[in-house]
C-alpha cells in the first residue's frame, strides 16, 4: 500500500522497503467504493435532493490497512473534489474519541476559516457546515469512534463526499455506504513480504511464505512486521519465523504474536526506547522526545528511532522537521510490553523527563524572539546547545510542527488532576511561546483549551487559587475576541474565586477586568464603580503605579458618560500619581488625555496649556511616537482656537518626529489608558 501497509493506526513501509505511490491490492474494494459515490441513495430514488453529504465507510480493525485504503481512494477521487481534501482524526492514539469541538476547529483551520475561541461543539459544528455549504469538498475522518462524532461534521452539502475510517458500523447515519475489510489476498501479501525481503527468500520456499501469511491472517501490520524482522536478519529463511511464530501460543491476535518476537529481538536499548515511546503525545515523537523518555543523548535517539522505522514499527512524519508517528495498532502493545518490563516508577519519570524538556525547548523558543532584552539573552545563552533554535523562524517552525505533540502535552500534564509545578511551567511556557510567535488573537483558540484544561482540574480539585487565574485567562481570551458577555461572567466567577483563596493579585485584577467588560459594554456607570473598587484595593497595598493607572480608567469611564468634571479630577491625579512614580512617559499622556477632556468640557484655553505641558513632559521621556501624538493634538487644539499657522507649525513638527523614527520602532499611535484592558495573558499559575 502506498508506502503504507495499514492504516495510521498502522504502519508504513520506509526507506528500501517503500516502494513510492505502489498500492497493493483492495482491487475490488476501490471498485465498489469509487461506485458507491455515483450510486443513488435513498433520497434520490423516492425522488428528493439528497439532503446532506454522501458517506463512505471503511471499516476494519486497527491494522487491517483500512487508513491506506481511504487515502488510495481519496487520492483517486480527489480531482473531482476542487475544493480539496479536508482531514481529522477522531481519536487518540490510545482510543479516546477526540472531541468534536477539536475536529470541527481543525477542520475549520484548513478552510481558513476563523473559529472564534470558546465556541461550543454546536457552534463550530454549525460553521464548518456553512463554509462547506457552497464548496465541493472531500472529507476524510479517520478513526471515528462512533456515529456521533461523524454526524456532527457531516456537510448539509450533497455536492462533497464524506469518508469515514472505523471499527465499526455507523449506526445512525442514513444510508452509509459499508466497506468492510479482512485480510490482504495471498498474492498482495506475499508482495509486502517481498518488499522488505526481496524476492529471492519468497520463491525459493513459496510454501513457508504462504504459511507466514496465513499465520498473519493477511493482516498488513503483522505482515509489515514480519517483513521488518525478515529484513534485519538477510540470513534468516522465512521458514524461520515460521517456526518461531508456530511455536508462540495461540492466544493473542496475530499482530500481537509478531510484535512479540520482534520486541524480543530489539536490542534491549532499542527496546526501551519503542515502549516508552507509548508515553508520546498525540503518537508523535521527535528525537528530542525519545531522548527524554530514555534519558539518552538526542543523537542516540535520532538513529534509535530510525532503526525501528526500518523494522516498520514506525512511521516517518511528513514535515519539515524529523518527526515519527507511532502506529495506533501498536499503541497497546507497546503500553502493554512496557507495564510487563518497566517499573511504574521509570515510567513516571521518563514522562517527567519528557515534560521537563518539552517546557526547556518552550522557554527557547520564547526566549529566542526577546531580541532586545539582555536578560533573555543571557538565559537562552545559558540552555546546553542542543536546546537552543538557531534563528526566529526556525523556533516558530519547531512551534508549528509540534502544536499537536504540544497541546497534547498539556493535557498529559494534568490528565493526573494535580497541577503540579512542572505541570504549571509546562501551561506558562506554552502560552508565552504561543503568544510571542502567532500573537495572542491567533493563538487564542489554543490558548482558550490550555486554560481550560487547568480551570476543569482547579474545579475537581477544589483549588480556588489556580481556578481563579484559569477563569481570568479564559476571561481576557473572550474579552479580546469579542465575547465581552461571557468574558464578564468569568470575571465575575474569578473575583469570587480569588476571594475564597485570598489572592490579592487575583483579586484587584478581576474587579478592574468586570470594570473594563462594563465599559465595552457601554455601561459607564458600573465601568467607574468596578475601577473604584479596584482603585481602594491597590491605594490600600500601596500599589501606587496600578493605582495611578486606574484613576485614567475611571476617568474614561467618566469621559464615555459625559461627566467631563469627573473625568478632569481623575485624569489629574492619574497624572500626580504617574508623576511621583516618576514615569515620565505615562505622566505625558495622562496629560494628553486631560486636554482632550477640557476640550469636550468647552474649555479649549486649559486644554493649550495643558497640552503645552504635555508636550514637555513627552519630550523629556524621549518617546517619539508620544512626542508625535501630542503634537498633534495641540494642532487640532490650536485649529479650534482660529491660530491655523500654529496649527501647521505643530502638526509640521509631528511629521518631522515620525520621519526621523526608525523604521523598526513602529508599533503604531500612542494609545491612550482607556484603549484597552491592558493586562496581558498570565501564566496559570497566579504568579505567572
């Protein structure tokens, strides 16, 4: 089969074995499933459009091939599909159905679509139907688990072509065209024997080949594996591992007798390697991966796992970076060999292990885009060699490739229901390497699954400290991809959580996040209230810069309702506050801000002087987009007051500062404190 033998759950032949876009047999089954997509269904014999998509499905055991026949038969079809071919897998390696949330989101991903982070299952299901609703698409669902899921991504779109990969029937879904599969036929076997043999060891003893293909019931995985042991063994007659397989019991599946012998036959540091590869998330591994669960250098690594993609114990990634699929049929035998032959101590830390390096490989790929600072420098410089990226777009590279491994770690971090401290770490790093390289509206689909996977294990536990950071990290996820109603609720929840841990921290940012949810909801008065609350709480820790910063807010609270005397008194002991802070910077645009009041108040005498002021103190802070942006608004101020010549003057003068900007220093116009809610994403830990 097309360099693979089976199924993802499956195995995939490699290197001399591969013989490319080669599929073997499932003649008769390409047949009947290429016209099943013309037949007519039951819709369009009782004369009514069909409704929604037509549904294929292959259905077979884990290592029956049945993954290598959808692709075939996508790859044959898919011309007809100009759309494209959409893919998801609907379960874990281990078996767990993947949520249809995850998959409908994936799916959306590779439509292009924007999936707003915190849509439900219903939500994303509903979008993934109206973006296929005018394309003609081919979906392939691999590993569904049950009707359900298949049902929920099935397009209300008769014009696409469904085809879903299974271990069973879909019962539920009408008029579902079966394909069930059994074993290779003899001669197709005996061809993926050879593959890996070579055609010599078959014909000179066609009998003993048969027998091995029948003791392997045809099965493509079992007969991958016997090729893979075949070929490591150039000496060995296939009578050979006829008679070792012959003299195993009886008990078992046939892929579990070959998987047998060839473990046993693994060099005993190559066969640590491949159990412990039962621990990498989402079946994924890269050397760096193996290299932690064995606790052996990243090189030994590297070969190990090659070695055993020769023997077809695993599966080379298609990416840009080294990267291996462990095969879903194997993923109990392995869990399974490494219960018999590890300690669940060894276990524990191998996983520990892996964990560690996933969050120092994080930390580098954060560290590396913090051009400008000296102390991140010195930490990435600090990391042995091995951990380190050598530029930017080769970390975010390593971030792309390994977004499934590393969503899954995070998931496998608290799947125990205790947020440890490396558990912890593993959440922080992620979110900020995310955040550094796609940005916080990007990334914010994943981001919204990571704190929620934290906020479910706070609640099980009953640990209201980490559910109160969980809660405002979902909040500012929804807050900034405008779900404000629902990020107003978990700000609300999270107040109370960080009431019931008696978190400061948590506490003052929750009431100062439900006073910026008022505001952009246009309720001013609460907005005020809720900054007023916060404001007590930082004057009474003595937190004078939050403070300061919070008497801007409530002054833009004030400015939105039109109480321009309010606004005026706020904004000027935000900029006394910012002032005894001696934060030159933000002194400048408290002022900026307060001329734009007296301005609105009918008072454009003050608001020269006060934007004179505030012209002085900008260019004391040596901020030339500051500088630019005050003189600007002294133009506009001095345009209103009939003095156009000192209008151009300042506005000429504004020009002048940009220009001489450099180029890289360009982040936009200063934004005053009302713009947005200014705090940032936080780890999940309250520290963060």
């Amino acid at each position: 089969m097309t360099d693979q033998a089976v199924d993802t759950g499956g195995v995939q032949l490699s290197g001399h074995a591969a013989t490319e876009g080669h599929f073997l047999g499932r003649t008769r089954e390409l047949k009947e499933l290429r016209a099943d997509i013309e037949r007519a269904g039951l819709d369009t014999i009782s004369g009514r459009k069909a409704p929604r998509a037509r549904v294929l499905l292959i259905a077979g055991r884990p290592g029956s091939g049945r993954t290598a026949l959808a692709e075939e038969l996508v790859r044959q079809v898919a011309g007809r599909y100009p759309d494209g071919v959409l893919r998801a897998r609907l379960a874990e390696p281990d078996g767990t159905p993947v949520p249809v949330e995850r998959a409908a989101r994936d799916l959306l991903a590779a439509l292009d679509v924007p999936a707003p982070a915190g849509a439900d299952e219903d939500e994303l299901a509903a979008l993934l139907r109206e973006a296929l609703a005018q394309r003609r698409a081919l979906l392939l669902l691999d590993d569904a688990a049950g009707a359900e899921q298949v049902d929920a991504l099935l397009p209300d779109a008769p014009q696409c072509l469904l085809v879903a990969v299974s271990s069973g029937p879909l019962t539920g879904i009408a008029d579902v065209r079966p394909c069930t599969l059994g074993g290779l036929d003899t001669k197709s076997a005996l061809e993926l024997l050879t593959r890996y043999t070579g055609s010599v060891r078959i014909t000179v003893d066609p009998r003993s080949a048969e027998g091995l293909v029948e003791a392997c019931q045809g099965e493509p995985a079992a007969l991958t594996l016997a090729g893979g042991w075949l070929a490591a063994r150039p000496q060995a007659a296939v009578a050979d591992l006829g008679r070792q397989l012959n003299a195993e019991s009886d008990e078992g599946s046939p892929l579990s007798r070959v998987f047998g012998l060839v473990h046993a036959a693994l060099p005993a540091s190559a066969a640590r390697v491949l159990r412990l590869l039962c621990l990498a998330p989402a079946g994924l591994a890269d050397p760096h991966t193996a290299s932690a669960l064995a606790g052996c250098s990243v090189d030994a690594a590297r070969t190990a796992l090659d070695d055993l993609t020769a023997l077809g114990l695993l599966r080379v990634v298609d990416s840009p970076l080294p990267q291996y699929e462990i095969p879903g049929c194997l993923h109990p035998l392995l869990r399974a060999a490494a219960e018999a032959h590890d300690r669940p101590a060894d276990l524990q830390l191998a996983r520990a292990r892996m964990l560690e390096r996933t969050v120092r490989l994080l930390q580098s790929c954060r560290a590396i885009t913090e051009t400008d600072s000296p102390q991140a420098r010195e930490k990435l410089q600090g990391m042995p060699r091995g951990l380190r990226f050598p530029t930017p777009r080769a970390a975010a590279d390593w971030l792309s490739v390994r977004r499934p491994a590393l969503l899954a770690s995070a998931r496998l971090a608290v799947a125990d229901g205790e947020l440890d401290t490396l558990a912890r770490r593993l959440m922080s790093q992620l979110v900020r390497a995310m955040v550094a390289h796609v940005g916080t509206r990007a990334a914010a689909p994943d981001l919204y699954g990571v704190h929620q996977l934290v906020l479910d294990v706070a609640e099980r536990r009953g640990l209201p400290r980490e559910k109160a950071a969980a809660l405002l990290n979902l909040a500012d996820v929804d807050a900034r991809t405008g779900r404000t109603a629902e990020a107003l609720v978990r700000y609300r929840a999270a107040l109370d959580a960080g009431r019931e841990a008696n978190d400061p921290y948590a506490i003052g940012r929750a009431m100062e996040s439900v006073g910026g949810a008022h505001l952009e909801l246009g309720d001013y008065e609460r907005a005020a209230d809720w900054f007023g609350r916060a404001l007590a709480q930082r004057l009474a820790r003595d937190e004078r810069a939050d403070a300061a910063r919070l008497y801007g807010r409530i002054a833009t609270a004030h400015t939105y309702a039109g109480r321009y005397g309010e606004a005026q008194r706020a904004w000027r002991a935000a900029a006394a506050g910012h002032r005894k802070n001696g934060d030159v910077a933000a002194h400048a645009r408290a002022l900026s801000e307060l001329a734009r009041v007296q301005e609105y108040a009918g008072r454009p005498e003050d608001s020269l002087r006060t934007c004179q002021e505030a012209v002085e103190w900008a260019t004391r802070a040596e901020d030339t987009r500051l500088q630019a942006a005050v003189q600007l608004r002294l133009a506009d101020t001095l345009e209103r007051l009939g003095d156009p010549a000192a209008a151009r003057l300042h506005r000429r003068a504004a020009e002048r500062i940009l220009e001489e900007e450099p180029a890289d220093g360009d982040t936009g116009p200063a934004q005053p404190e009302h713009a947005a809610n200014t705090c940032e994403i936080r780890s999940t830990s309250a520290e963060g």
